[in-house]
C-alpha cells in the first residue's frame, strides 16, 4: 500500500480474497496510507462483510432483488458506493449487453463507426435477443436509488466491452429506476468523490479542473440527450465531440488515426 500511494495512488481495488481475514488486513493498510478500497461484489453477505470491514464501495450489481430497506439503509449509513455497471450484466437473468445491442446495431452508432478499429467492432457484433421480460434492470436501478437516498452513492461504471458506449448504457440502464438528476450526480460528482477527485473533478466551481461535455438537448428531461453532445472541454481546451479536433484556443485538426475503422474498410474486398 506505501507503494501503491507513492505512485498516487487513491482509491485500491480488493479483488476477491478468500478470507475475511485477508480482506480486513488490506482495509486496515490502505487506511494507515488515506486510500479508499473498493472491491468486487460476490454475493450480497460477502458485499455486505465488506462494507461492515470498512471498503468503501463494490463493482457490479447485487442480484438480490427487489431490495429492502435493512439492507439499502445499511449501505446508505455506510456512505457505501455501489457501482452496478448494469449494462454488462443482469446476472442471473439475462445479460443487460444484450438488451442495449439489441436494440441497435453498433455498426449504426456514428462515433463508433468513426472512432472504433473495424475488426474489433464486427468482432463485438454478437448478441442474443432476449424477450424483455428477461430483464431485472428496472429492479436493480431502483435498489441503486434506494442506496443513494439512504445516504449511498451510486457510479455509473462500464467493463470495456463496448468503449464509448458502455457508460452511456450504464446511465440508460440506471435511468429505469432513477431521475435524470440522480443518474447525471453518478455520473459526474458521485463518481468522481468516489474515487478520491471529488475536490477536482464532478461539478462545475472555481479551482476545479475545466473538463466539461456541453450537450445539445437538456439531459434533465431524458437522460438519452446525453447521447447529443456538441463539444468537450477538457483542461479548458475545446475540442468538436465528434471528430475530437480542436476548436479553441487554436483550430488543430485530430490528425491521423492509426487503425482502420469501418468507414476505412467500406469498399473494400479485403
């Protein structure tokens, strides 16, 4: 952990110990260094031994479902943070990946088409089409809500299968079961707290760092008009959101992208 926090390190990750024991050493290290630990959820007694040992939160959705209140209070007095990354997983109902592919072809999805290498993005095409009462979505997005007003934080998290659409499925997943506020405070300052930025990063204040999304539509009424945003503004650069060339203090094009997407593969036999 001395380590870990000397390469600045924050927030450490506990990946399935197998005793408590193990689990209770590592609270206790990253707490003589000031980081948090999160952890990846098992079971809902195995989550809950690790928020009561003192991690402060878990990757992954807890089944158990719908959620009452002995448990959403306990996480939520905990101050615990629950990141479902519910547009991976829907286990053991149905893959929730499935249900966001199902919906639209990525190949239709005009940034991945742009930004994502053609291969990998054909290779990513697979998905079973379930009916949609498989799904326990809903369920677990209103546990997540049920967390946060208890005093919990929710995040919204991806698992890499799709990059760049992951998180906005997470939000999309999540707004079945809470407000477009609540899920844009886990997306932004939930989030960032979470993982120990909360004093740089999350919420638009003097000192913090200037990386904004400016959309076109208002993501209060449906948090779909995420989908629609115009510019990024990282580190007070500007940037075009589609082409991520840049816009101001200087107009300097992105530049050559080294791989091949699918518009580069289009018309080609081989």
């Amino acid at each position: 952990m001395t380590r870990k926090r000397r390469l600045g390190g924050i927030l450490m990750k506990e990946y399935r110990n197998c005793t408590r024991a193990q689990r209770q050493w590592i609270v206790e290290a990253a707490k003589e260094q000031g980081l948090g630990v999160t952890s990846e959820n098992g079971n809902l007694n195995y989550t809950l031994s690790k928020v009561m040992d003192g991690q402060t939160g878990w990757e992954h959705m807890l089944i158990n479902v719908p959620l009452y209140r002995d448990i959403t209070e306990f996480f939520g007095r905990a101050k615990a943070t629950y990141s479902a990354t519910i547009s991976i997983s829907d286990y053991p109902h149905a893959n929730g990946l499935d249900l966001f592919m199902s919906r639209q072809d990525i190949l239709d999805i005009a940034k991945l088409r742009h930004w994502y290498p053609g291969l990998e993005l054909l290779a990513r095409r697979i998905f079973v089409n379930r009916p949609q009462t498989h799904y326990t979505i809903p369920l677990i997005a209103r546990g997540a809500a049920h967390i946060k007003e208890a005093g919990g934080t929710v995040a919204v998290g991806g698992h890499g299968e799709i990059f760049g659409a992951g998180g906005l499925w997470d939000m999309q997943a999540l707004a079945t079961g809470m407000s477009p506020r609540q899920v844009l405070e886990a997306a932004t300052i939930d989030g960032a707290r979470f993982m120990g930025l909360g004093d740089d990063l999350g919420t638009i204040e003097a000192g913090k760092m200037a990386d904004l999304a400016v959309f076109e539509a208002n993501p209060l009424e449906t948090i779909d008009n995420v989908e629609r945003v115009r510019l990024v503004i990282k580190g007070g650069v500007v940037y075009d959101a589609f082409t991520l060339d840049q816009l101001w203090p200087e107009t300097v094009p992105y530049g050559f992208k080294p791989w091949r997407t699918i518009g580069d593969m289009s018309g080609r036999d081989r």
